[in-house]
C-alpha cells in the first residue's frame, strides 16, 4: 500500500504560523495588521440562515440495514444525496467507549506543549502530521485552524512513526475509531450501490482508503467574524465521515446561494458527498460546498475521515439511462486526489478538472 501513503506526499504546502500559538497571543499581538492573512473581506458576501439549521436529513442507519424498513430509509437517503449532500447518521452502530475515547485524546493531544506536536509536523511536501493543508502561495488567505492527518486504512498503509505517542492511549483510539467508521462506511458504500443499482463488487473498493483528519479551531477574541476555520471547498472524497468532538457550532453548508449551518446531533454521524461520488454518478449526487466559522470565547474540534477508492483505481460515471448525457470524464482516483491537494481551496473550482468539455 505505498501508493496509498505516497499519495499525501503530493501537498505543496507552505509552513505557516502555528494558529493555535497565534490565538494564545496577547490582544496587544493580534492586531489588524497581525491578522491581515486570516481576515476576508468578502466573508459576509452571502446570507446566513441561521433559521434552516435543524433541517439537515437525519438517516437511522438501523433501519437502513433492516430489510423491513430499508426501501423507505433508502429513499430519505437518495434524497439527502440529491438535494442536500450531507446527512446526520443515527444508530450507526459505533460503540459510544469508542467514540468518548477518540474524543478525549484528541483533545489532549491539541493541549500538548507544541514542542511536543511539532515532534510530528508535517515534513516537506507530505501532507501527514501535524499543521496545515491547500497553502500554495505566500499570498494567498489563511484558515484559523491547525490539523494533524494520518492515513488509517488499510492497516498496511499505516505509518505508525507519524502516528502520535502522546496522550498514551490516543494510538489505539484512533485505530478503534478507524476500524468502527470503516464498517459504517461499508453499509453506507453498500446501501448506495443498491439504490444506484450498482453491482455491489463495484461498491468494495470505494471506502478502502481512509484518511482521518483531527482538525482545531482556536478561538479568536478579536475579530472572530472576520476570519474563517476552514475555506469553502467541496471535499475530494468519494465521501466524508466526521464527528464533533465538542459540539461548537461552525459548520455550514452552501444551499441555495446561502450558507446554512449544522447543528449537530450530539450522537449522529456527520456524512457528505465527496466529489469522486459526485463524479460517479454523473452529477446526480452533490458534493456540496462547505466551510468553517469560528467562535469567538470557545474553541472547536472535530476529526474528519475521508473514505476513497484505491489510489490506483479509477472512479467512471454510472449512468441512470442510455439517454443521460455523460458530465464527467473517466478519472483517475490517484490523478484527482493530488489535484485536490495541490491546490488551495476555492468551493467547487477542482471538481471541474473533471468535467467534459461542452
């Protein structure tokens, strides 16, 4: 499984300012000119409708797995793949020691001294460790946030140098943690091939990659409406699972030309379309564009895991009738992910790297 870890050795990110450091300084540091980098002018640029926040899908996965109850789950999932692009996930089957343990070493490990995280900083050119992702120039935007990534699946590609020794137990949460969303993601792979009438051998190798992302966003006292966590982007993903550890509210999805945010349901599952799905089916899926704001007095974290196809495969639209006229092109899983990570994020912009020219 070289490939699979070769692949977060394609990042061309420059070293930043460590955020987190940064929002500890004094209010006398964090000036306007100290916080030129993070401050985006058009972050107000669309409607935030605060309103339609408890109107995300929910999907039981319990009763997606039933066969008594799955053909009228299955439609509240095709729904929320079509219109929405993101959907909360309930009864998912992860045990809550499982979830609580990831939780509380993530949390330990961002209250780490950063000369001990640094022992784990991204080397150059390798998007594993600990720091940031999408810089490519010196003058681009930054995002108010720091990140630690690793790739946990298959457990052949585990490079366990990169994989935090402290807090203690944080090595065999994230394995446990890997090893249960890998089994929610193959109900979720396979419940979607059936809707897509996909042969479900096809479906196997959709979630065989996975890269967890533990992502921190600092407080920020001075101008917290003015910076953001996380660019929008849609995810390169076939699709993406992701907890709040600590349920701050940050998140919010683009719908409708306005941004909506998430609140989260203290024992769901966040679940999003990633573009390779959106590629897969020929548009009829939608990796929706998100972002992440930050809060003012609280910090924020979540761990992100992203479920990929082998980086050697390639992801070719599936169409729904011999009439549907084909919007993407046949990609190469490998190709498009380091095209997502070599760039920085700008909503939807790397999707249409895959578009067939009209």
């Amino acid at each position: 499984m070289a490939s699979e870890r070769r692949i977060s050795q394609v990042a061309t990110t420059i070293p930043v300012r460590n955020v987190q450091a940064f929002a500890a300084c004094s209010a006398d540091e964090l000036t306007a000119e100290a916080l030129d980098r993070y401050i985006r002018p058009d972050i107000d640029q669309d409607a935030v409708l605060e309103e339609h926040s408890d109107e995300l899908p929910v999907i039981d996965l319990g009763r997606l797995l039933n066969p008594e109850s799955w053909e009228e789950e299955a439609a509240k999932l095709r729904f929320a793949c079509e219109e929405w692009g993101f959907f909360q996930v309930l009864n998912h089957g992860v045990p809550e020691e499982v979830v609580l343990n990831i939780k509380r070493d993530i949390q330990d490990f961002f209250k780490l001294p950063l000369e001990i995280k640094n022992v784990y900083a991204q080397r150059p050119g390798d998007l594993q460790g600990y720091g940031q992702a999408y810089v490519v120039s010196n003058d681009q935007k930054l995002d108010w946030a720091d990140m630690f990534v690793i790739i946990a699946q298959p457990p052949e590609a585990r490079d366990m140098k990169r994989w935090p020794a402290q807090p203690l137990t944080l090595r065999k949460s994230l394995e446990d943690y890997s090893d249960e969303l890998k089994k929610v993601a193959g109900s979720i792979a396979t419940t979607i091939g059936k809707i897509l009438n996909i042969e479900l051998e096809q479906m196997d190798d959709k979630y065989a990659v996975q890269a967890v992302r533990m992502n921190y966003y600092p407080p920020c006292t001075s101008m917290p409406k003015k910076v953001l966590g996380f660019s929008p982007h849609s995810d390169g993903s076939f699709f993406t699972i992701l907890t709040e550890v600590n349920s701050v509210k940050g998140l919010q999805i683009r719908r409708h030309g306005a941004w909506i945010p998430v609140k989260p349901h203290p024992n769901a599952l966040l679940v999003n379309v990633g573009d390779l799905l959106e590629i897969m089916t020929n548009g009829r899926y939608k990796s929706i564009e998100h972002r992440v704001t930050v809060n003012a007095q609280m910090e924020r974290l979540s761990i992100s895991a992203f479920h990929n196809p082998k980086f050697d495969g390639v992801v070719s639209p599936v169409l729904g009738s011999t009439t549907e006229k084909v919007l993407y092109k046949t990609v190469s899983v490998g190709d498009y992910i380091k095209y997502h990570l070599s760039n920085k994020l700008d909503g939807k912009k790397a999707l249409d790297h895959a578009k067939v020219d009209m």
